[in-house]
C-alpha cells in the first residue's frame, strides 16, 4: 500500500496558526496533556463555521514544551474544533475541564498519514516535533528546541 503524499499548508504570516497545549482534568481526577495544532481552514467559510474541525489532536502524559522532554508517547485522537484554541472551563457530557498551559504559532506544518512534523514558536525558542504513527492511534514524538538568540 502506498503512503499518500504529504501535505505541507503554507499560510501568510497574517494569518499564523496557533497551537495550544491544554491539560485536561478528568472526572476521576486523572489528567492528561492536549496538544491541538491548528491547518488552515479548508474552506473560506470554516473559520467561522462552530464545527470547523481542523486542530490535529494529540493526548500526552508529559508535556511536550518542557525542556527536559524530548520524546513522548502520544494518542492522535479525532480533529478537535478550532474552538479549543482558545476555550478553557467545563467539557461537556461531564468529560472533566480544560485549562490553558501555553500557546505557539505554527512557523511549518507537514502532514501525511503516517507522519507530521510542525515547527512551533515558543517564547524563546522553537520547538520542531517530528510524530511517527506507530499504529492506528498510537504515535511517537520527537521534540528538537533551538534557542533563538
């Protein structure tokens, strides 16, 4: 079977895509990291559209912008809305709360099917994630910083 080719979305600085990491707190007191990365909508109407589904989402135990980490299991769950890019409070179905940890813009984003690479500007430096798919839902990230000066 044959990889489909890969989608790089190119984007004016204007128009820069964010990504937030989000921890989310469960019901049962569990939580966990998620790491939304926003595509440009596909459609000119989809960013205003409530159900725009195009932030890849991925569920994390560590936190990807912490230094010390530099790979991490990961979960792609489904395409969340772009509304988490800047939601924060109650999930709904009584799926616990959302709370902000930081945000980043997109500089490069390069999507296939098995593979991602995003290169993400944090305060002061940036963070390039290289995501291999290990299995249907199951990914590997490895996290590269470089200080800018």
């Amino acid at each position: 079977m044959s990889e489909l080719p890969s989608l790089v979305h190119a984007r004016p600085p204007a128009a820069a895509l964010r990504c937030v990491l989000l921890r989310h707190d469960e019901p049962s007191a569990a939580w966990h990291h998620d790491l939304l990365l926003e595509r440009p909508p596909s459609i000119p109407q989809a960013a205003s559209d409530p159900d725009d589904r195009r932030l890849i989402t991925f569920r994390l135990a560590e936190n990807p912008f912490d230094p010390a980490i530099s790979e991490a299991d990961a979960r792609r769950l489904s395409d969340h809305r772009a509304h988490y890019l800047d939601y924060e409070g109650p999930l709904s179905a009584d799926r616990g709360r959302v709370r902000r940890l930081a945000t980043a813009r997109i500089l490069h984003l390069d999507e296939s099917p098995t593979r991602l690479t995003a290169t993400l500007a944090l305060d002061a430096s940036n963070l390039t994630l290289h995501a291999r798919r290990l299995d249907a839902d199951r990914w590997r990230l490895v996290l590269t910083r470089l200080v800018r000066s």
